[in-house]
C-alpha cells in the first residue's frame, strides 16, 4: 500500500486535566500539574488517531521517537486540545507535528514518529 497520500492528514482531541494525568500520580514530577508524559501520551493517541483507519485492515501504528518540549504547566481541570498533523511520510515512517494547547496558549510542542506495522506479525515476535 503507498501511503504518501496520507501527507497533510490531520486529527484534533481534548481532555480535561484530572488527578490521575498529574505528575503527582505519574512520579514525573510532585507537583498536582499535567505530567510530561501524560501529555505525551496524549499526542501519541492522536496521532495514532489521525491514521489509523487508513492504513488497512490489520495494520496498526507504533511510537518510535518523541522530541517534545512541554512548555508551560496546566492544572486540574484544565481543558487540553492536542492538534497533530502528518508532515512527512517515508514508505511506512510517518511524522507528525503535534501541539497541545491550553486556550489559545501552546502548553507543549514537538515531533512524533510512528512506524506502521502488520500488527499479528508484530505480534507474533514475541
């Protein structure tokens, strides 16, 4: 299958900011805030999202680099949006450019890489 046509895709989700995404609960930090990997998490669902029901029957993506900057704390109760978009697409290596924002303030930036995969033959390595 080529999926360079997927190029320019985009896909948008949000969440509020409960107990549990905080790095209190994480251990990424002590603090009642958004934890760093909560919102990474976050990004890589959404990215996941964007492609997922174009890649074909069986297929599936997986997260394989993250270069992410959180900029700026959010609390409970916060709402989130994540915006990802597809800007490169090499064979099955995808890249998104992935935001999230708090209002209309970025609260976290970077790159994303995911690899699509057979997911019963990935599976079945291990």
């Amino acid at each position: 299958m080529e999926y360079e046509m997927l190029k320019g895709l985009s896909h948008s989700t949000m969440l509020t900011v409960e107990h549990k995404d905080t790095a209190a609960v994480y251990g990424s930090g002590s603090l009642e805030v958004f934890a760093t990997p909560a919102m990474i998490a976050m990004m890589e669902k959404t990215c996941l999202e964007c492609v997922n029901d174009k890649i074909g029957e069986g297929n599936t993506t997986v997260g394989i680099s993250v270069n992410i900057k959180h900029l700026k704390a959010s609390p409970i109760g916060a709402t989130i949006r994540c915006e990802a978009k597809l800007i490169e697409v090499d064979r099955r290596r995808l890249v998104f450019e992935v935001r999230c924002f708090e209002g209309e303030t970025v609260v976290g930036e970077g790159i994303h890489e995911r690899f699509i995969v057979d997911s019963e033959k990935f599976m079945s390595k291990f």
